[in-house]
C-alpha cells in the first residue's frame, strides 16, 4: 500500500480455537490498515454473515483522510477447523478512482482474540506496482454480559469494542453512554445503538444490542402517619385593625435575554494534505459558497479557526492549525472578501470533536464576529 489505493482479493483468518468450538465471525467489523513508518491509514469495514460452510460479505476501505476514495467488493468463503478463507468475487463500487489508482491483491492471515473481539492480521500482497505487505486490526462490537436483567435493578451491561458509543435511538441523536460498561436501570425490553471510534468512516456500522427485561422489583408499603391535627383558627380581626393595603407597585416589563452567539461551523469538505497546510481541490465547492455568502453581506466579519488531530508534536500542531486558518483566508481573499473582515486563529490539537486519529478532526470552523 506505498503508493496504491489497496484491495484485499482475499481474506485468510485463522482462529486460535478448533472449529467446533470456534464462535462465529459473522458480523460487522471495523479497523484500519496501516504500514510501518508510515503515516497514512485505511479504514476497513468488513461484513460476514452465512454459516461456516458459505460465508460471504462486504469489504469496504476508503483512504484516511480523503474519504471519497472508496472501494466495495463481494466476498465469499468457507471456514474450515482452524481458519477462514474469503475470496474476491467481484468489485461492487468505486469512488474517487484515477488512470493511476489501483487496488492491491493478495492474503492477510489474523489471529483472534475472543475477549476482546479482535482480529489482528498481517497482509501480503502480490507484487504489483507497489504493492506488498499491510498491517490491519479490527474490532467488532459484541454484547459480553447478560442479555436479560432484572426490571428495576441496577445492572451492568458489557460490550466489546473500541471506543464505544451508546445511543437510544437508531438515528445516534441521543447519546447515553461511552465505553465497554454501562451500569443502568431497566423497566422494560430496550435496544442500544452502539458505534465504534476507532477509524470511523463512512460505512462504520451501528450495532443494535437489544436487552430483555424479566419480573419487577417490589417496595413495601407502609401506613402513611396519622396528619398532625390542624390549629385552631385565629380569633377575627376587627376591620380597624386591619392593615392598610400597601400601593401595588407598578409591572415590571420583562427583559428578554441577549441572543445566544452563534456557534463555531465546521465547513464541509475543506481538506488538507496530510501534515500539511495545502488546500485540496476538493474544498473548492464548500469555500466558494463560503466566500458568495460574504460578498453577499458586506458587513459580515468572520473568525477562521483551525484545527488539528492528536498525531505528533503539540507545538507543530499550533502552527499547522494556525498555516490552515490563514491558507482558508488567503482563499477566500483571493475570492474577492476583504482581509479586514477576517480573523485567523489556531487551536493546534486541543479541541478535537472526536477520539485520535479521525480525518475530521482536521477541520477548519467559521465563527461570526460582533
């Protein structure tokens, strides 16, 4: 993968277990490939499903960090007592391809960790361009505790993965939880939406985990206290000694509170080279539009922010965050806005929006100056 965009033609997973004891590697699971003393990454999606006997699926990989270069391939197989054999059947779909992009052939062999759900795996490729050898990991998420609790008790539900998210809904607006341990009261049967951080991409699956609930914890009752027996009334008062009605004063008109300032835009699609402050073509679109929106409304200011992933030195991520900023301005100068009506400023790595390493966390955001 020097050089190329890599395709595994087929897949060889050996397991530590014999296979009648083996568990099932059908599933979705989500990793990366990657090279040594290399900075670039891939993520992977691979999908199983079927029995041993005739396994098939999905593999999906896109480059880090330019995630419209994207391939899709038909997989099948068989498992035999100690490994899996999957083989290219054909190319489902590409993006992003060119007269020079190419997606490597060869073999990866795994080893997997049943606690962990884990598979750990070594590629050779064919020697074609460049190809020749890939290093992978991925993860899939597995429901490890009990499947059933106890409606009304404290339980603690145990998943495997990495970097786990829990939602409540299907579409990953609620957030409930991260990590591998989730302790909780349950009344009824409830699905979770588990994601993984770890190299998301634009196929990362979501894993519904659906908990049964069984019989219903119980309170004793007790007797409410006998209610304390009211005073006596007070005795009338005569009308001389009532007081006097003090003057109403006048209504207070409310005060609506101050507008909320707007929060930070992440913009769409303006990439970067990796470690570099060099706009791709690809940031074209979001930054001219960007660049309309200003010259349609001259008094609009606007502070550009840029932003870093957790890979390297702190120090040269500042300034790389800070050359990122002003690359966007001199951009949209160049677009016909007026340099006094932007601001520059660099947050190297100390904001990231997701765990490292994640491509989006590279962003550049517009935020509206008073």
């Amino acid at each position: 993968m020097k050089s190329g965009f890599l395709y595994t033609a087929s897949l060889l997973l050996l397991a530590e277990a014999a296979h009648a004891q083996a568990p099932s590697l059908a599933g979705a699971w989500q990793g990366v490939e990657t090279l040594a003393d290399d900075p670039r990454y891939w993520p992977v999606v691979l999908r199983l499903q079927g029995t041993d006997n005739n396994l098939f699926g999905v593999l999906y990989q896109e480059v880090g960090g330019q995630d419209y270069i994207t391939v899709n391939f038909q997989m099948k197989g068989t498992r035999t007592a100690n490994s899996l054999q999957l083989t290219h059947v054909r190319k489902l779909s590409e993006t992003g391809q060119t007269p020079n992009s190419y997606w490597c052939a060869g073999a990866i062999t795994f080893t997997y960790d049943a606690a962990q759900e884990k598979l750990t795996g070594h590629a050779t490729y064919r020697p074609v361009h460049d190809c020749d050898t890939g290093d992978f990991t991925f993860y899939r998420v597995k429901l490890k505790s009990a499947a059933t609790v106890t409606a009304g008790a404290l339980s603690t539900l145990r998943v495997s993965g990495r970097d786990v998210r829990w939602f409540a809904d299907a579409e990953l607006k609620q957030p409930v939880n991260t990590g591998n341990t989730y302790r909780t009261k349950l009344t009824k049967a409830t699905t979770f939406y588990l994601t993984q951080g770890y190299y998301p991409s634009a196929e990362s699956p979501v894993v519904p985990i659906t908990i049964q609930v069984v019989g219903a914890t119980k309170t004793r009752r007790s007797a409410p206290p006998a209610a304390p027996a009211p005073p006596p009334p007070p005795p009338p008062a005569s009308v001389d000694s009532l007081p006097a009605a003090a003057p109403s004063a006048p209504p207070v008109a409310a005060v609506p509170p101050a507008p909320a300032a707007p929060a930070p835009v992440v913009l769409p699609k303006v990439l970067f080279k990796l470690g570099k402050a060099e706009l791709l073509p690809e940031s074209s679109p979001a930054l001219d539009k960007l660049a309309a929106d200003l010259r349609a409304n001259p008094a609009l200011r606007l502070r550009v922010a840029g932003h870093t992933d957790r890979i390297g030195e702190p120090g040269k991520n500042q300034v790389l965050s800070e050359q990122r900023a002003t690359a966007v301005k001199a951009y949209l100068v160049k677009a016909g806005v007026a340099a006094a009506r932007l601001e520059t400023i660099g947050y190297g790595d100390s904001r990231p929006l997701y765990p490292s390493p994640d491509v989006r966390n590279r962003r550049v955001e517009v935020e509206q100056l008073p």
